[in-house]
C-alpha cells in the first residue's frame, strides 16, 4: 500500500500532537498539582522542574495548529471559527499561564507569589480541560452544514461524554506531570511528589475506566477498525499493560522508565484516537457527507508534498536541538540565580 | 458596529499589542550577539555583566512575545475562516516554516541562555545566543513573506471549491520572493534593530544620568549609538526601496499614503501635513516635484493619484496619510538623536548634557511609535483588500460569529492586555533600576544557602 500525501500529512499531525501532549502535559500537570505543595521552596523546585522546557513544549501546540492550516485550511477554519469561545477560553489559558510562571518568582512577597501559584494552578487546568474538550468533540463528532460551518452553540460543545473526555485529559496531565517531577526531584521534594503519585494514577485509571466505557457506548465508530483488524485491536491491550506497568514501576523506584512508560500510553492512546477518526478530520454524525476528512479539507496535493519536505528537513534539527536542551538540563532540579 | 468590524478591531489590538515585542527580540537578539560577542573577544567583566543583564530583559519580552504570539496562530481560524480557506494552500506553508525553523531555536536555546550559564562553557552559551537570535530573525521572515503575499500575491492560481475560490500554489519560490517580501523583511528587521539599539542607548543614559554603573553604560552607550546610526542610514535606502514597491504594485495605497487626490505632473511630497478629506486636499509643507522624482527619477511624471482608482478601492485616507507621516517624522527624530548623541560622545560632552540625555532615556519610544505607524500605514493602506485585488476584508471574516462572542473576547483581550503591559513595564523597570551589578551580587546571595 503506498500512503498518499493527505494520509502522510495526517501523520505528521499526528506526531505533532503527540509530541505537544507528552511533553507540555507535564508542563500542565505540574501546573496543576502546584497548589498542592505547600512550601515556596518546594513550589520553586517544582516550577523550575519545568523552567527551561515549557517554553519549547508549548511551540508544539504552534505547530498543531500552524500544521492544521497548511495541510488542512478548511479544517482549521472550521474548528477555529465553530469553537470560537472555547479557543478564546486556551487562549486566556496558555497567555495567564505564561505570565504566572514568568512573574511569580520576580517578587519576594507571599502574598504576589499566592496570586500567581493560584494564576498558574488555574491557567494550567484550564488549558487541560479546555483540550480535553476539544478531543471529546472531534471523537463524538459535531454537527456541520454544507458550507462546512458548525451549527451548533457553545453549550453544545459540553456533552456528558465531552466532559468525561476532559476529565480524563486532565487526569492523564496529572499522572503525568507527577512522574515527571518524582524523576526530576531529590530530598525532601521528593518525598513529597512520592505522596501525589498513587492518588494520581488512582485518578487516571478510573478516568481511563469512564472513558473506555463510555466511548463504547456513546461513540462506537472508534471501535469499528479495531474489530475489523485484530492487529489493531492489539493497540488497547498494549495501552492497558503499560499503563499498568506504571505503577509497578514506581513501586520498584524506576522514575525514568515510569515516565517513559507514561509517554508510551499517551502513544497508545493518541493512536486509537487516530484510527478510530481517520480519515476524518471533523465528523459530523447527523449528515456524514457534511464531514470534514483529510481529502476534502486538504491543501492540494502539492503543498502537502512541500510541507512533507520542510517537516522532513526541519523535525530532525527540532529534536536534535531539542534532545541537547534536555541532555544540558538533565538530571535533579537545583535553584540558583537563575532559577524562577 | 458588525461582526467585520469588530473582527477588524479586535485584529488590531491583538496585533498591535503583540508587536510592542517582537522587535525587542530581534534587535536586543542582535545586541546580545554584539555585547557577548565583545566579552568574548576582550574578557572585560563589564560585557559579560552587560550581557547578563540584557538576557534577564530579554527574557521578560520573550516571555510575552511567545504569549501574545500564540494568540495570532489562532487568530486567522477564528475571526478570519474564508480567509483561511482562501490563503490556506499558500501561506500555510511560509507559518508552517516558521514554526519549525523560528520557533523552536528561539524556544529551545532560549532556556540555555538564561538557566545555561553554569551547565555550558562560554563559547557554547554564545552558540546559543547566536541561536536565539537568528530564530527571532527566522521568525520575522516567515510571517513577512506570507503578510507580503497579502500585498502583492505571486505564484498562484485562483481555483474554485465547493466553499469558495481558494488560491493555489503553482510555484513555491514565486510566492517566497514575491515583488515586495524582500524590501519589506530588511525594512522591518532594521525596525527591529532600530528598537534594540534605541532600548540599549535609552537604559545606558538612564545609568548616566543616576552616575550609577557608568562604566557599562557607556559601553552600552556606544554599542547603541553606534548601531542607531548605522541602521538608521541604511534604513534610508530601505524606505525608498519599499516605496517604490508600492508605487509600482499597489498605487491606490501609494496615492494614499501621500495624500495624492488629484492626479498631476510634478507631483508634490508633504513632509508633514494634514488631509483635508472633504475637500480632498493636504494642508502642509510640500516640496514641488518630490514624489515625482523619488518615484520616477524625474521631475515631471505625475504619480497615479486617487481620482484614477474606482471610489469602492479607496483606502481611508487621512488614516493611511497620517499613519505613515507619523512613521517618517519618527524617523527624522531618531537620527536628531543619534546623531546629537554620537556628536556628544565623540567629543566627550555627553555626560553633562542632561537635557540630551533625558530625550535618549525617552527615546526608547520612537522605534516603537514609527513601526507601529509603519505597519498601521502598510496594513490599512492596503484596505478594502485583505489579499490585494483578489480578496476583500469583508469577504475574509467568519460570517458565522455573533457580536456579543466578539464583545466578549475583545474585553477579554483588553483586560489581558492592559495587565500584562502593567506588569511588563512594573517589573521592567524594576530590573532597570537594580541594574546589572546589583544582579551579580543578588548571585552570590543565592549561592550561599545561608541566608
């Protein structure tokens, strides 16, 4: 089977997506455990646990999006403009993020420093959540006219199922940023992320349990590949042993593969997400013909054959740099002048 | 109000506010380059000192130039969905670039630079102060080329879709150097350069004046001065080169950058003035035959005015003319200032002139003011066009937005706004005020755990 351009692109989507969640989702699961420690010491080691990374991890969601309009403009205008108050919600997300992590730490005052840790705190669940949303909606489907354009409301968006997705977004951040700062802490911080880690994951399996139930019933085209291909049913057995895995592996203090075994679920996991859709990139259940799919929403085939060639020179000089930046700030948090 | 117009202010807040950072990178990116650049080369504390101090301020303005830039990439998909359907195919892939080759190397070394002083070597951290300034760089030519496009489209077909015409890309190249992106990228970096040199030249006169650090702020004083110049003279050539892109490419927007109503041979230049737009006059100085010869190297061919451009193809006028005026005189200013300036250091005078030193101190302003006329004249002199003569703005915006969506998100962005530029300015200034040694000491506190 050759892979055409539009599928070839929907890959690299794909990727980008993939490399936003494993990376910026422990940015926001610190986020969101932040509130939870209670020292402005261990807040700092928590917050520069992250320091030199979240910038680059959030360029990923760039990429999410700047990779949606070249390759699929009409996808990119539908989305954006249909969900026009939820981006609006990201956007106030990831901009109060931002600057609570940049002006937090600039002033000795408890009481500065409370605002922004609850700023940061917040921000952070809010963007979780609001993707969560997003997810939820591009799974279930959303109802589109002939023009492409989404008729419903803002209220719409938030369906029983939608939410449980989000949640679970949430849930899955959490787990995650906890393992990444149990790896990136020593001392006394550590004994602390030692206390969130199983509640954690505690709150991700039940989510996990809600979610795959509920996708059973209420969006059961994403099961549909996975019946007719038992090779590709593999793939949630695959993600049920290794998120099981990660709990044995914190047990055992294995830090680094716990995380490792975090990112490999969350590859397992977008994967279904992406089987189950494909080829469609929007899904409107009430009138299929009105959906969005990566063949009519695409660029032609010639850009998508030029953009393949940019991601193809410029991905391996992103991870190379990449792969440097965390390999100079490997190993245990430590303040200094430098530090947030 | 509508929809089209409360997409079109929001736009412009949006950007307006995002582009108070931008040039800050890039010319402090360059002024980091050059200051390192020195320490390296002369192992003088004071410009290793120096340096730190300007990566500290970088970083603020980083910080929220990535914030407020996030905002633009979803910018076009919400408000601006035809028009996304219409330029998606050709400009995708100048964002898509920009991504990847700008963002990341800003991004990714960015955290060497500040946090990275202690983990890297001296040459390596210069490595990736050179990193993060050619991505800041990197990030102006992407967005240049595709806002280029909009102004003057190359390399393309119109093709028609079940929603609507879409451009086509038919030659990449074509639409990379289209006729205005090259003269409109070294006009806005030397923008940027401008802010940085004038950033730099402002804070060191501040020094000067309070006679604390002194012996960095005149470096820093020379290094700003001297890259003002410089830049400044370049961006004389600049100018005329982008003028004359318009004049050949889009002459509605040149007749009304200079208020050219009425068609005639010789055809004058106000340096400064005002339009009159009832009676379709400019009041103020004008040099006969100016525009003519800057046009067409002659005295005597009169430039297109508007009279020859349909009435529905007319920009707004005064708002156009006065946008770019006001990026000229800031201009003129500028080089007053550097060149008083450069005049006073090279004879020494420069410390007991607190008047001139004060302008400096505020002059940090002018860069500001003249880019964000520039782009206001380049922007709206486009108008009623959102991509030149193939798609107009009000064609551009999502049609399925309601007003009260709108009003809510541009209160939304207001309030946002405001306190980040509050914040901005609050700990900016802080950060001047502690100034680079009071940074090295505020070092050896953390480095003893005892306090």
């Amino acid at each position: 089977m050759i892979i055409d351009a539009n599928t070839a692109f929907y890959f690299v989507i794909g990727i980008a997506v993939l490399m936003y969640v494993m990376l910026d989702g422990f940015d926001l699961g610190v986020g969101a455990l932040h509130l939870f420690a209670k020292t402005d010491e261990e807040r700092r080691i928590f917050l520069n646990a992250i320091g030199p990374v979240w910038d680059g991890n959030e360029v990923w969601i760039i990429i999410v999006v700047g990779g949606l309009f070249a390759g699929f403009p009409n996808a990119y205008a539908t989305i954006l403009s249909g969900f026009y108050s939820l981006f609006m919600i990201l956007i106030a997300g990831f901009i109060f993020r931002a600057a609570a992590i940049e002006f937090r730490s600039k002033r000795e005052s408890p009481r500065w420093r409370g605002l922004w840790d609850f700023v940061f705190c917040a921000a952070s669940l809010v963007v979780a959540f609001v993707i969560g949303i997003l997810l939820g909606n591009l799974i279930q489907g959303v109802p589109l006219d002939a023009e492409q354009n989404y008729t419903g409301d803002f209220f719409n968006l938030f369906s029983p199922y939608v939410l449980i997705v989000a949640l679970f977004a949430l849930s899955l951040c959490t787990m995650h940023g906890a393992i990444y700062l149990y790896m990136k802490t020593e001392g006394e911080a550590h004994q602390t992320v030692r206390r969130w880690i199983n509640p954690a994951i505690g709150f991700f399996l039940i989510a996990f349990f809600l979610v795959s139930l509920a996708t059973f019933f209420t969006a059961p085209h994403m099961i549909v590949p996975m019946r007719e291909n038992p090779l590709l049913g593999m793939i949630p057995l695959l993600a049920l042993v290794t998120i099981f895995s990660i709990p044995m592996l914190i047990k055992r203090e294995k830090a680094g593969w716990a995380f490792i075994s975090s990112c490999v679920s969350i590859l397992l996991l977008l994967s279904l997400y992406q089987i189950g859709t494909y080829p469609y990139l929007i899904y409107s259940p009430a009138i299929p013909e009105n959906s969005l799919t990566i063949y009519n929403a695409s660029s032609t085939e010639k850009t998508l054959k030029t953009l393949l060639l940019i991601v193809a020179i410029g991905i391996p000089l992103v991870l190379a740099y990449g792969f440097w930046v965390y390999r100079i700030f490997r190993g245990k948090v430590k303040l200094d002048s430098s530090s947030y | 109000m509508d929809v089209l117009l409360l997409s079109r202010i929001q736009f412009a807040i949006n950007i307006c506010f995002h582009y108070l950072y931008p040039p800050i990178s890039i010319g402090l990116g360059l002024m980091l380059v050059i200051m390192e650049g020195l320490y390296l080369k002369t192992k003088l504390p004071k410009y290793r000192e120096m340096t730190f101090f300007w990566i500290k301020i970088f970083a603020l303005v980083f910080a929220i130039g990535v914030a407020t830039g996030l905002v633009q990439g979803f910018a076009f998909g919400t408000n601006w969905a035809r028009f996304s359907r219409f330029v998606g195919d050709v400009f995708g892939s100048a964002l898509a670039s920009e991504g990847i080759f700008a963002f990341f190397l800003e991004a990714g070394f960015l955290g060497i630079l500040i946090f990275g002083k202690d983990r890297v070597g001296p040459k390596l951290h210069y490595l990736a102060t050179i990193c993060v300034c050619l991505g800041a760089h990197f990030s102006a030519v992407w967005i240049i080329i595709a806002n280029s496009w909009m102004q003057t489209p190359a390399g393309f077909h119109i093709e028609q879709t079940a929603t609507g015409p879409r451009a086509v890309i038919t030659d990449f190249w074509q639409m990379v150097f289209n006729p205005s992106s090259m003269d409109r990228l070294v006009h806005t970096i030397f923008g940027c350069w401008l802010t940085g040199a004038f950033f730099v030249m402002s804070v060191a006169a501040f020094y000067l004046l309070k006679k604390k650090h002194q012996e960095i702020a005149r470096s820093m004083m020379k290094i700003g001065l001297t890259v003002s110049l410089i830049v400044l003279g370049l961006q004389l050539f600049s100018g005329d080169r982008s003028a004359h892109y318009v004049a050949k490419h889009q002459p509605a927007k040149f007749a009304a950058l200079e208020g050219v109503y009425h068609t005639a041979p010789s055809t004058p230049m106000n340096i400064v003035g005002w339009i009159d737009e009832k009676k379709q006059q400019v009041h103020g100085f004008k040099i006969s035959g100016l525009l003519s010869f800057l046009t067409y190297r002659n005295l005597i061919d009169p430039v297109p005015g508007l009279d020859q451009i349909p009435r529905d193809e007319w920009p707004n006028v005064p708002l156009v003319f006065h946008s770019y005026h006001i990026m000229i005189l800031t201009w003129i200013a500028m080089l007053f200032v550097s060149v008083f300036g450069f005049w006073a250091l090279f004879r020494g005078t420069l410390e007991s002139k607190k008047k001139l030193l004060w302008i400096m101190v505020f002059s940090v302003l002018l860069p500001h003011i003249g880019q964000q006329a520039g782009w206001m004249a380049a922007e709206t002199g486009r108008q009623p066009w959102i991509v030149w003569k193939l798609l107009r703005t009000s064609e551009g915006v999502s049609h399925k937005l309601s007003k009260g969506q709108l009003i809510g998100s541009i209160n939304m962005f207001v309030v946002i706004y405001i306190l980040l530029f509050s914040l901005f300015i609050f700990l900016l200034d802080r950060k001047i005020k502690q100034g680079p040694e009071e940074l090295a000491l505020d070092e050896k506190l953390y480095r003893d755990p005892g306090k």
